[in-house]
C-alpha cells in the first residue's frame, strides 16, 4: 500500500515568548485535521510541538506536495492564528505565515514541510524529529553519522543490504540547486559541502541499490524568503528504521552527542542541540538551548501507532548534563563569537544597521 507521511510545522505564535505553546493552539489543531480524516483526506494525523513551533504530522494516500494536504495544513496554521494566536495576544502571532493567500503549496511560504510517499513494508517503524530555535542544516552531521559512519551505525558493516551504502542529496540553499553524492565513496565530497551547514543542507536519502527513500528534511530557510530576520527555521525530519536500514537504535544514537547548531537567541548563536522527551520540548534559557525531540511510529495501513517518545529516557541524561554544560560555557561568550554567529549569518539581524550608520566614521588606518 502507498502511503504519504507529511510533516508540516509553523511558529504561528508562542505561549510566553518563544517558549512553547498554547493548549488551545494543539486543541483547535487537533479539531480541523480530525474533521480531515472524516471526510477521508486523511487517513490519520498526530499533533504536537517542540519549543513555540505547532507540527502536523499527517498520513494520507495523495502524494508529496498535493495541493489539498497543503491547503489543510495552511488553512489550519490559519485558523489557529487567527482563532487562538491573536485572541490570546501569543507572541509573534502567525510568524511563519509569510504570505496572504495560499499558493498550492506551503514550501516557500513560511511553515517548513518533510514529506516521503512509501510503499509500506510488511513492518514500517519509522520516527519523526523535530528541532526548535535552529536551523534545516542541524540535521546534517546526525545524517552523516546515521548513513555514512560505521562507528555509529554497525549496519552498515554488517547489514548485507546497508553494505553498499546510500545517496545524499544536499540541497545549496543560496543558489536553490541540489547535487547527489554517493557514500561511501564520495565521503569526502559530501563532508566539504554538509560541513558549511547554513548553506548545505542535507533534503533527502535513499538506499543505494534500490532507490529506497530513507529520509526526508525540510530545507526552508526563512530569512532567504522573507529577506529579513523573521526567526530561526526549526526544522523537521522524517527517518525509516530496521529491514534493511539503520535500526532505531543506530537512528537515535547519533543525537547522543549535542553537536553545535546556529539559532538559539534571536537566531544569531550557536548552541549544543538537546535531546529531550516531549514534556521538556519547551526553550528557557536564553530561548534555549536548541530543543531535538524524536517520536517513534509504527505504520499500518496508513493508521498512525504511537508516538513512543523516544528520548524520554534516562540513557539521554548524559547528553542533557552535557548540552547544558556547553550551553554553560558558550553563554559565557555573551556577544562575542563564537557564541554569537559570524557576519553571514548575522546579515538579517541590526548588524548591517550598525556597519551603515558608523560607515561614515571609519577612516583609512596608517601604516
């Protein structure tokens, strides 16, 4: 049986600040995809959140980028802006909704979307990630670590149909082109480019001898769209597990170590990426830390099972203790890199402000 996983996510207003969300937000969510799924367009869904940003995860039989399913999810994110959001006065009420109509398709409109169309598996666990107050290019080095490295995953060694490897299409976000590199054999091209993660970004995955889908990622980066700082992408992330590809186990492993993602505070610092289970999936601390949740699902018949979630976990401990100890050690930065990002990425920021009203002020030095 074919089947369609759509994950769309949006930040259409946070409960307080940028922490989290509101209940009602999820509640009127909850409402507008279950009248969906009764008049059949969707064969089931589940919502929930990460940090400010409302996620929709949805199955259904119409394929990727299909104008109904899109039309739902951005109606929904308009909806609750609308009902909730501005009601209750939320932070940033329908930031990520950058556009006044519908266009057939939400990509480039704001909300960030993971979507794969698969032939079920007589078995089809697959998980979902989602990451708050970072950026699409957070998902590279876990990718890297779950297809490409054997010290990670033992699969690849040892699984006869892992054994040759899988495809890597990164997508350049500036010049909005792809290119498909090969691993193993391609390793060091792959890294040269993925490991510039604010311009490289890993979008999909297939097993090699079989074209497979693996996974899929959402590549939205919100300020190339908007051409101003409009809040960091919180990206999502779809991976099948077992029979074949990396056991889920292999899958979560690689976030056991949080890996320095840009985002954070107004989007303009690095900061370690935290696994956390779905009650700790709200940003404090300086906005922060970045947030990564991973809900387990196993599909049948399109009916989703689950969530199980997944890093709700005393075997992640060490990781948190260890993510709050960079966070430490990076806010003690304060202003200065490399907590704060570099000049690239600080483009649609006050930065490009300051440098116009000092420019008349810088002379030429003296030997």
């Amino acid at each position: 049986m074919k089947v369609t996983i759509s994950l769309i996510k949006a930040d259409i207003g946070g409960w307080v600040g940028h922490s989290t969300v509101h209940p009602k937000q999820i509640e009127l969510a909850k409402q507008k995809l279950s009248e969906a799924k009764e008049t059949g367009l969707l064969l089931d869904f589940f919502v929930f959140h990460v940090g400010d940003d409302l996620q929709l995860l949805m199955t259904h039989k119409y394929g990727e980028s299909n104008p109904e399913i899109h039309k739902l999810a951005w109606d929904t994110f308009v909806e609750v802006t609308n009902k909730v959001s501005k009601v209750l006065k939320l932070y940033g009420a329908g930031q990520d909704l950058l556009s006044e109509a519908f266009s057939g398709n939400v990509r480039g409109m704001g909300p960030g979307v993971a979507e794969m169309e698969i032939e079920e598996r007589p078995s089809e666990p697959f998980i979902v990630f989602a990451a708050d107050k970072t950026e699409p290019g957070a998902w590279n080095y876990p990718l890297y670590k779950i297809f490409a490295d054997p010290f990670n995953t033992a699969g690849l060694v040892i699984d006869p149909s892992m054994h040759d490897g899988f495809k890597f299409e990164v997508m350049d976000v500036i010049e909005h082109k792809v290119v498909v590199l090969n691993a193993p054999e391609e390793i060091y091209d792959l890294l040269a480019l993925i490991g510039t993660p604010g311009r490289y970004v890993i979008r999909r995955i297939w097993r090699k001898k079989d074209d497979l889908i693996a996974a899929a990622a959402s590549v939205t980066r919100l300020n190339l769209i908007a051409g101003k700082y409009v809040g960091k992408d919180d990206p999502v992330l779809i991976i099948r597990a077992q029979h074949g590809l990396p056991a889920v186990g292999e899958i979560l492993e690689a976030f056991a170590f949080p890996h320095l993602v840009a985002g954070w505070m107004r989007g303009s610092h690095n900061g370690p990426l935290m696994p956390v289970p779905m009650k700790y999936a709200k940003c404090t601390r300086f906005d922060g830390p970045p947030r990564v949740i991973a809900l387990g699902f196993q599909l049948h018949d399109g009916i989703l099972e689950g969530p199980n979630d997944l890093f709700d976990d005393p075997a992640y401990d060490l990781s948190r203790q260890t993510a709050q100890m960079i966070a430490e050690y990076m806010r003690r930065h304060g202003p200065f890199m490399p907590h704060r990002l570099g000049m690239e990425e600080m483009e649609y920021t006050t930065l490009p402000h300051v440098l116009k009203k000092l420019e008349d002020r810088f002379k030429m030095a003296e030997e």
